[in-house]
C-alpha cells in the first residue's frame, strides 16, 4: 500500500501539468489559427444538426410528392426535391445523424482496439510486438476500400457493417500511432522509476504511460473522422452501406447522380454536406498536429 501511494504521488503532478499544458495549447491553437477556429465551427455546427436536426425538418424525410419531383429551390423546400419528390433539407438534417454517428462509432472502433493494442506491443514488446505486427502489416497489405468492400461483402450490405468494414480497416493507423507513442514513453525515466518502487505494469500504464499516448492518439482519430466520413458515404454510395430509403450522405449522393444533367441540386446538396464534414475534420486536425508535432513547428 505505501509503494503504490507514492506512485500515485510521483504520477499525480505530470499528469495534472500534462492536463493544464493540453487545455491551453487547445486554446492557442483556437484563438491563434484561423483554419483550427474554422474547422472548430464546423464541426460544432454538424454536431448541432446531428442533435437537433431531425427536430427542425420541415418534412417528414422519406415522404415522397411525385408531382414535386426534382424541383429546384423554392419557398415550400428551400434545398428542392430529389427524384420521388423528398425534401432535402430534411434528408440532410436528419441524414447529418446517420453519417456522423457512422462515422464516430467507426472512429471509435479503430481508437479503442488499436490504441489498445498499440500500446500493449509497444510496452511489452517481444513476442506480441512481432506477432502483433505481421497482423498489422497484413492489413496494410489490401487497399483500405477493397478491405472494406470485402468485409461488407462477406457481412452483407448494410449501414452498420460498412461502419464495423471502416473501424478495422482504419485499425493499422492507431496501432502504429499507439505503439510509436508507447516506445518512446516506455525508455522515459519516469517509467523505470515507477517500476523500480515497486508499481505494477497495469497501474503503470494506465497512470504514466496512457495519459502520454492519449495525444498523438487523439489527434490521429481527429483527422480519421474526416477518413471515416468518407469511407462511410463512400461505402454507401457503392450501395454497400446505408440502404434506402435512409437519408446518409453517401446513398443520397448516389441516387442524385443520375440526374447531373438536369437536376443537378438533388447530388449537389449531400456532396456538399459531406465536403463540409470532411473540411472541418481536417482543419481541425492538421492544426493539433502541426501544435503537437515538434517536427512541423
């Protein structure tokens, strides 16, 4: 009990100091950076419509008008109809749950399951690092759609399997991210000392070592949101994600495809949704890392 009270007592003050220097770069990164404050109210936007969207709808989004079909921007639907008439106002609003959530599920598939495992190779090294890494290395091997479309293939087509194809797909980037992280902290003084007064690998990892990974890592699954949008509406698009008449950005962008030429607001107005996505995400992200790489001051 007294060895692990003075762990505690070594690890308490670097993690606060960690956790006071994170809030403030966060805020210099917001008040200094244009583009991070940008993609901030971006995603703060998308969020917003991912809660309360569905509430603001005009219409009901799978109702179709046939004698409205494919009209242009008008008092009654602000954004026009698609092909069977359907508001896509309220295809976007109620589709920004579907696509973000999609994505942040996927995103926390990959974070949680290779970070895990990242960190775990990169602490004990050894056998699991060599095996773990021929796995990883695998992955890396197919084309990350083609792996996706495989794992749909085999899974069925449905919103929820793209999701599970996009999680593992994305699992080698947090496993490297994790590990590199990992090795570095692991040959930091602070670790052997903690180990030599007697702390345990667990209580080690989860009080030095995670709080020093959870940066990298973080920064990592911001800019994978972005990926994650787009694997997901991609998926979709290809009719191996969301099925209709659910309104997710992908499967709204393949069905107004067909119509480019002469009505082309029914494409326009879900590429736009998710370019937008895409565009915060990664403003946000490249300006965290590019704070919290050394290399790219």
């Amino acid at each position: 009990m007294q060895r692990t009270g003075r762990l505690d007592v070594f690890a308490d003050e670097p993690r606060r100091a960690g956790a006071a220097r994170r809030r403030g770069l966060l805020w210099v990164i917001l008040t200094r950076d244009r583009a991070a404050a940008v993609g901030a109210v971006l995603i703060a936007g998308l969020l917003a419509l991912a809660v309360v969207g569905p509430w603001f709808a005009p219409y009901d989004p799978t109702r179709q008008d046939l004698q409205a079909r494919r009209a242009t921007a008008s008092r009654e639907h602000l954004l026009g109809t698609d092909e069977f008439g359907r508001d896509l106002l309220s295809r976007v609003l109620v589709g920004a749950r579907y696509t973000l959530a999609a994505s942040v599920v996927a995103v926390g598939i990959g974070t949680a399951a290779g970070a895990s495992l990242g960190l775990a190779m990169g602490y004990f090294g050894g056998r699991l690092d060599r095996m773990a890494t021929r796995f990883v290395d695998m992955l890396l091997a197919f084309p990350y759609l083609l792996l996706a479309i495989v794992v749909v293939g085999v899974l069925g087509p449905s919103l929820q399997n793209a999701v599970l194809a996009v999680g593992i797909t994305s699992l080698p980037i947090y496993v490297r991210v994790a590990r590199a992280a990992t090795l570095v902290v692991r040959q930091q003084e602070f670790v052997a000392a903690a180990l030599a007064i007697g702390g345990s690998h667990g209580h080690t990892i989860r009080r030095l070592v995670l709080p020093n990974v959870l940066g990298p890592v973080v920064v990592t699954a911001t800019v994978g949101m972005a990926h994650a949008v787009h694997a997901t509406a991609g998926l979709s698009f290809l009719g191996l994600g969301a099925q209709p008449p659910v309104p997710e950005w992908g499967a709204m962008l393949s069905s107004g495809r067909n119509y480019l030429l002469d009505a082309p607001h029914v494409a326009t107005v879900p590429g736009i949704a998710i370019v937008v996505a895409m565009l915060g995400f990664n403003l946000l992200g490249d300006a965290l890392r590019d704070a919290l790489d050394p290399r790219m001051r």
